[in-house]
C-alpha cells in the first residue's frame, strides 16, 4: 500500500520526495501492531509535509508472507514476494518495524523476516522501533531485544521506541511518544543521514560474500598472484 501527499499546484516547486517502509508483523485483522505502525507513519508524514518532503509511505504486511518467509529460512530460496519486500527495505530512506509480543519476545515471523534479509541490506537506515501486547509486563521487550537486533543490522534506531498495551490506547502519553518518534525519524531523514553514512563509510563496513556490499567485485583479478591461481 503506497501513501502519497497532494500533488502540487501547477506552478508550484515540487516537495523532496522520500520513502517510509512499515513492516508490521501483526497476525489479526484489524490489527493494533499495524495500526501502531500506521499511526507512526501517519504522524511522520505530517512532520516531513512541514519541512517541504513529500513521504510516500509503503506497507509490508508479513502475515501475507509467513509461508515465503520460512522457506526462505530452510532453503534459500526467495519467493518474488519476499523479493519485493526486501527491495522496499532497500530502497526507503527510512523504517517503522512494529511486531507482537508473545512470551517476553518479538514474534517469530518478525525475526525471521529480518533473519532472511540480506546482511548488508539495512546498514545506515533510520529505524523507528515498535511493539504491541496484551500486557504492560512486555513494555522492556523493544529497547531490550528489539535494539539489539537492529545494531546487528547496522541501522540508527530512533531514540524513541513505541510500546503499547491495551490500556495506552486511550493515553495521551502514547500520543506524545509517537510524536516523538516521529519527529526524531524525520530529522534523520532531512538530514540524510543514511546517505552520508553509505556515501561515505561504505567501504568501512564488514561485508558478507554476495551480500549488498558487494565485496568481491572489490578483488583486483589482475595482480601476479591472481594470475598464478588462474594459471595465467
């Protein structure tokens, strides 16, 4: 699902266009992690509108790729769906991730999804972190396990993470954090944070053989010692 803002005027100077992908790992339908997610999104878009930048927002529903998702974990193989959710990610400037809580953890499909990413695909990306459940008991999940994830995935988290039970949803206080996160992802993006960090840093980062960060285009073929293991 892409959301865009009203198109200019004729005559008018055309917004900065960037890109939100939300990945909600929400199981029910209606579901309050998606609609978390949503929320998030909703208020980020108005915050960038604000500043001039038109946030064209795309939904990654993982309910619908459950299936895609665990075969991808056994065998390798990626589903053209999962393909293109995985070409959302890498294209987005920025994220809101949003997943139930069940047992004290993130649900499976949420980390599994993240598990069958590439290892390079998120590094620099402004992340917004989330999670929804039955019970306040859950609330330390996201800045506990949640943030430990995503450093391994070399993306900056928003200092402001999200958790919701039953009984924030009539809370004002659940308002005043979600304008927060927002506003902190927003800056990230303005401020081109993820640009600067892969424009310059790349080749600063370990990288996986045949992941994103494309290592071994990097290995000169041309030297005496490459020519002698090809038998040149």
């Amino acid at each position: 699902m892409l959301h865009t803002l009203d198109t200019p005027a004729a005559g008018a100077e055309r917004p900065e266009a960037r890109t939100l992908a939300v990945i909600s790992a929400g199981t029910s339908d209606p579901s309050t992690t998606s609609m978390l997610a949503s929320r998030i999104a909703d208020r980020a878009a108005a915050l960038a509108a604000q500043r001039g930048i038109e946030l064209r927002v795309r939904f990654v529903d993982l309910r619908a790729l459950a299936q895609d998702i665990t075969t991808a974990l056994v065998s390798r193989h990626v589903s053209p769906a999962l393909q293109e959710a995985s070409d959302a990610l890498r294209d987005a400037d920025a994220l809101v991730v949003s997943t139930p809580v069940y047992k004290a953890g993130p649900s499976g499909l949420f980390t599994s999804f993240f598990q069958a990413l590439d290892n390079d695909l998120l590094i620099g990306t402004p992340v917004v972190l989330a999670a929804t459940a039955g019970s306040s008991r859950h609330a330390l999940v996201v800045d506990d396990q949640l943030r430990g994830l995503f450093a391994y995935l070399r993306t900056v988290t928003a200092p402001t993470s999200l958790f919701a039970a039953p009984e924030d949803w009539n809370s004002g206080d659940l308002g005043k954090r979600i304008d927060r996160a927002a506003a902190e992802l927003i800056a990230l993006i303005a401020g081109g944070f993820r640009e600067t960090v892969r424009g310059d840093s790349w080749g600063g980062y370990q990288h996986s053989f045949g992941s994103a960060g494309g290592t071994e285009l990097g290995i000169d073929l041309d030297t005496d010692l490459m020519r002698l293991a090809t038998g040149g």
